[in-house]
C-alpha cells in the first residue's frame, strides 16, 4: 500500500495507468467476455475502457457490473477516494475528501456514501443491545425547523440520524423500526416510544446516554449550520455524511488497505444516486420507444443495436432526409 496520496498519484499518474490496474485486477487471467467467456477481444477507441468481445460482439467495460458503473468521475479520483477512505481508520468527512481531491463537495458527498455502504453493512444493519433514542428540532439558518430522530447503540457508539416528518408516535415508531433491531431495549425519555410493543422500554437511569445523544444532536446541528441548506432533502444527505464518518469510528471496523477496498468495490454491484437516498428511480422500467433502431460503432463498422421495441412508422410517412447538398446533423 502506498504511504502517502502523492505516492499512490505517482503510481498511477493518469486515466491509463489507472485502467490498466483495474484491468489486471477484473481479469488476472486474461480478459473473459460476461456474455460468452470468450477471451478473444479488441479494445474500442470510441469508448473509454470499453472492450468487444470479437466471438460473439458483445461490448463491456472494465467497470460494468461494479460500484464504478457509469461514474463520471475519473478513475484518478476514485482511486484517491479509496485510499483516503481506507487510509483513515477513524473515518474522512466529505469535507476533507474534496480538499485532498480537488473536487465538488456533491462529488466527495456521494462518494464518501457509496464506499461507507462497503464497510457499514459488514458490521450490521441496524443498531442492538441497549439502544437510547430521541428527537427533537434543530432550527437552521435558512429560516426553518427540521425534526431530526436519533438512536445510538450505547455499547458501540454507533448511532443512525435521519429527519421525521413531525414529532408524532407514527413518524418516530417508523424510525425506531427502520433502525433498530426488533426485541432490543429502548432507552428514552418521551412517553411517545410506548407504542413499539415489539421493544424491550427503559425509562429509568436515562441521564448519561440521554447526555451522550444530546451530544449527537448538538454536533449535527453545528454542522447543518455551517452548510448553505438551501432544501430540507439536503438535511438527510449530510446527516447520512456525519452519521457515516461517526461510524467508521466503529472498533468492529476491519483494517482496511488500498487493495482491500479496491476488491470490495469491484465486487459491489452499482450503486446509483437513487439507491443512496433510499428512493426508487421513477423512469427506471419505463419502456422507449424508438421509431429508428439505433446504432453503435463496433470494431467492424457501424452495426444495429436493437435495444428498445420499435415503433413503426405510419404508411403515410417516411423518414426524413436532408436536401442535397447539405450535411445531416
């Protein structure tokens, strides 16, 4: 493992170095077409990192399949984001991430998000033993309140923090739910955990872990109030920020290298923006229809995709054509 970040960018100065590791590291074999396990290929100018298989035409890439599936980011910086993350046992914010790379805060956000559900689910998903959990409001300076709810795993530390539509039992048992395992022993202070029949209640000698979550909320009220929130959808994002780099403070945490980390992500299926935020994507299972079939540029030539049905064209009509002389766009 490199020592440093500069010496990781000196092993791998450019976009090249970078997808030539990747390479090795997907096929140390040799390339194996996904579709035929043919090992005859051509690399593709047209497309970065794209490979045709050249027994059966099928196209791949050496991040399809992967946590790098249609990332625009260059690899350069997801290797970097990698390392840092690995190189960092207590946890790197978004923040320092977009120092050390250069890059957009969104960016570091998502990428930060998407390598801490490498490690976080290997420990578990949700929180067990004696877990205190509350609420309350933090307003911010955009001129609003936002009710956050908060359980921490007081064995552990770890804690889990996300936005309630309001203070309401339904609203607060919903969190406690999607956060805490069933049977465990809830510690609160608010008669309005009751409800959750299915938990273990404590209401006595609540002083020091209610201290310990104050102390959850007061953090992640400073650091709300030091972002320009312009939208309530952006308060859960940076929570899931700070609850994420709280956690990879977890001692369960396994010690992690640059390789280590590469291999998870290259074995973790893609992950979009819409899998981060919970949401399911509204255009995903929507069919196109396409009047024309479409085409791409293939190691022989130009050849017919076929992807999509095709919408046939009334009798009437035929396809447009431009006038002599003048060059299609």
């Amino acid at each position: 493992m490199a020592q440093s970040l500069e010496e990781l960018l000196r092993t791998f100065p450019d976009e090249k170095s970078c997808s030539a590791h990747l390479f090795r590291r997907r096929w140390p074999d040799g390339f194996v077409c996904p579709a035929c396990r043919g090992g005859r290929y051509v690399s593709l100018k047209s497309r970065a990192y794209n490979y045709e298989c050249l027994t059966c035409g099928h196209q791949t890439s050496i991040t399809a399949g992967t946590m790098l599936h249609r990332s625009k980011l260059p690899l350069m910086v997801w290797f970097g984001a990698i390392y840092l993350f690995a190189a960092h046992p207590d946890g790197i914010s978004a923040a320092e991430l977009k120092r050390s790379l250069g890059i957009k805060h969104n960016s570091a956000s998502r990428l930060m998000r998407k390598l801490g559900r490498l490690v976080i689910p290997a420990v578990r998903e949700t929180l067990e033993g004696f877990v205190a959990v509350s609420h309350t409001e933090i307003p911010l300076h955009a001129g609003y309140c936002s009710t956050i709810a908060a359980a921490l795993e007081l064995d552990t530390d770890r804690i889990r923090l996300s936005t309630i539509r309001d203070d309401s039992a339904a609203a607060i048992e919903a969190f406690v739910r999607a956060n805490v395992t069933r049977g465990e022993t809830l510690l609160t202070n608010s008669r309005k955990y009751q409800g959750l029949t299915d938990y273990q209640h404590d209401l006595l000698g609540f002083g020091a872990p209610l201290k310990r979550i104050q102390r959850v909320f007061s953090n992640a009220g400073a650091l709300l109030n030091q972002s320009q929130i312009l939208r309530p959808a952006q308060v859960d994002g940076l929570l899931r920020d700070y609850g994420d780099q709280h956690n990879q403070r977890h001692p369960d945490r396994p010690l992690l290298s640059f390789d280590i980390v590469l291999g998870l992500v290259l074995g973790h299926e893609p992950t979009s923006d819409w899998d981060i935020v919970g949401r399911k994507n509204p255009r995903k299972g929507t069919l196109t229809i396409r009047r024309t079939p479409r085409h791409r540029k293939t190691a022989t030539g130009m050849r017919q995709d076929g992807s999509g049905p095709i919408q046939p064209l009334p009798a009437n009509s035929r396809p447009h054509s431009p006038p002599p002389g003048r060059p299609s766009r």
